[in-house]
C-alpha cells in the first residue's frame, strides 16, 4: 500500500513539474520568440514575434512559412514602428496616429464561462461583436504577465482589426489570446490567428536592428492644391 502511494506521488509530482516547465513563459517579464499561423479565405501566412525588453520585432512569411516578405520592428519606449522590407532592403518609420476621436461605442462584449486547451494552455472566450464592422471576432486568451502585449496592442491597434477589437474589452490587462477567430455576424469565417509555439530564451540585439546596407524610403510630400 505504501509503494502504491510514494508511486501515486512521484506522478503526481512529475506532472506538476511538467505542467511548471510548460507555463514558465506564460509569467513574468518575457523574452524570447512567439510563432503565429494567420490564415483567412484567401492566404495562410506566418507570423513570428521576437520580444525583447522594450523591443519587438514581427517577421511576416509566405506560404508554408518560406521567404521573409516583411517585418516591423517596434520600439515601445520610443512608441515608434518601422517597417523593413528584406526583400528590397529598404525601411520606413511608420506614422503612428494618436486617438483624436470618441471611442467607438458599438461594441458588444461577451465574456463567456466556455474554455477549451490550446497547446496545454486553458484559455476561456471572450467575444467581441460590432454590427456597423458586420463583424465577431472570438478570443480564447489565458492570463498571463506578457508585459510588451498592452503597449504593442496601442501602438498597432490601427494595423489589424484583431487588434483593435482585443483593445475594447474591459479589463483585458495581463490576458493574452492563444486564438482568435474573426468572423462575419452571419457566422462565415474571415481569419483565424492561432499561437503555434511559444519559445522563451535570450536573443540578440542584432534582431532589433536595421542592417546598415538598407536604405530608408522617403516619400514625395503630397501636393497641396
């Protein structure tokens, strides 16, 4: 009886300490690497999040995760984004516009009690409707202290629907979605972004950095009638 209990015990343990090495990531100050699939109607493509302190840099592939057809590179402290083009090996800073209008106040949020597993994690769904948009998007999020994920949400909020429906949900500091699902309010699916692979480690500054034989794009100023 006692074997089976110590054996009962040293499972127990073995599971727990699994379950610890897993969620590791999922607290504290983060640094290291976030692989997202992004797929709608049209394309699948891939998305890859380096984080590190203030800095954050979004590698955006193509099909089957081959060539590297973009990237931002955001600076939180400085509250700036640039995008780089590897392709053509040129960058731009990105013109980030303040909120200078009332909050748009057709939002429905609806925080369900449903939850489901994604790659080990429990996550639980918040929903987020907009009839003027015709839109829904689903977020299954977990909490975490994933600090850079507020202040990239503010920055970006203007770049991707997904982004800023998450912004409109109350109380939405330290959640994270492992899945989001954007849907029309008749139910067709627009675009699905699904965490693939969370790896925590140090990185580079030299991931942050804009290669010195890029030239930055400078636009011709508009005409002015």
């Amino acid at each position: 009886m006692k074997s089976k209990i110590m054996h009962f015990l040293r499972k127990s343990l073995g599971a727990l300490l699994l379950f610890l090495s897993g969620t590791a990531c999922m607290a504290g100050t983060f640094e290291g690497s976030i692989k997202f699939v992004k797929k709608s109607f049209y394309d699948t493509t891939f998305l890859q999040y380096y984080i590190k302190d203030h800095q954050i840099r979004i590698d955006k592939y193509g099909r089957q995760g081959g060539e590297l057809i973009e990237t931002l590179l955001v600076d939180l402290e400085k509250q700036t984004v640039t995008a780089v083009n590897p392709i053509k090996k040129l960058y731009r800073p990105l013109t980030i516009a303040s909120e200078d209008q009332a909050p748009n106040q057709g939002y429905k949020i609806i925080k369900t009690g449903n939850f489901r597993e994604i790659n080990g994690v429990r996550c639980y769904q918040w929903r987020v409707r907009n009839r003027r948009l015709n839109s829904e998007i689903a977020y299954w999020v977990t909490q975490t202290q994933f600090d850079f994920y507020d202040d990239l949400l503010t920055l970006l909020k203007r770049t991707e629907r997904i982004y800023r429906f998450f912004i409109e949900i109350p109380g939405n500091e330290g959640f994270f979605p492992m899945l989001s699902v954007e849907r029309t309010l008749l139910r067709d699916e627009r675009e699905r972004v699904v965490v693939q692979q969370i790896d925590e480690g140090s990185l580079s500054e030299r991931l942050f950095k804009i290669p010195d034989d890029y030239t930055e794009l400078v636009l011709s100023p508009q005409i002015q009638s």
